[in-house]
C-alpha cells in the first residue's frame, strides 16, 4: 500500500474513533438501534418500496424469489425475520480559533 492511501486509511478511522477530528472538542458518538419484525409479505413491501428496486419483470421475480428464500432461511417460528436498523451520530463542538 502506498504512503499517502495508508495515510488516508489512517486518519479516516482515527476521525471515526473521534481520535483526530481538527478543529473540533468534546467528540459523542451515539448510537442508536431498532429492530423490525417483520413477515414475508412486509418483507417484500419493504424491500419494494426502495427507490432502486425493480418495478417489473424477470428482475423483479428474481429479487421475490429471494427474498422468499431468506425467509425461509431465517423466519422465526412466528414466521418472522427481525431486521436491525442502527443510526450513528456524531457530535462535537468547534474548537476556538487560535488567536
């Protein structure tokens, strides 16, 4: 890897860590978790209700197909899968500008 992409690797994850934010104080880092349960017809609407998502035909089919399969794989015995939804926010507070 070369210097400068090992170097931006760097300092994106120590900015994520709040390690090396310049000009900024007092990083937060929240978290925030919801979880939905949800049946194979609401599994298909919402997968359908995505901007992307196939209007019609064979790609449309093909996304039904498996979302039918991961539902199979992974309902509970309600016939229920459980999606996580995790939000992270972060805040911090302008450092002072050096006089």
């Amino acid at each position: 890897m070369q210097p400068r992409t090992w170097l931006k690797k760097l300092r994106y994850q120590l900015f994520w860590q709040g390690l090396w934010l310049p000009g900024f104080v007092d990083f937060q880092r929240h978290e925030f978790r919801f979880n939905q349960q949800l049946d194979l017809i609401g599994l298909i609407g919402l997968a359908r209700s995505q901007g992307f998502t196939p209007a019609g035909g064979i790609a449309l089919e093909k996304l039904i197909s498996e979302l039918t399969e991961f539902h199979k794989r992974f309902c509970n015995v309600q016939g229920q899968v459980e999606l996580t939804y995790c939000t992270r926010l972060y805040v911090a507070t302008p450092a002072s500008p050096r006089v």
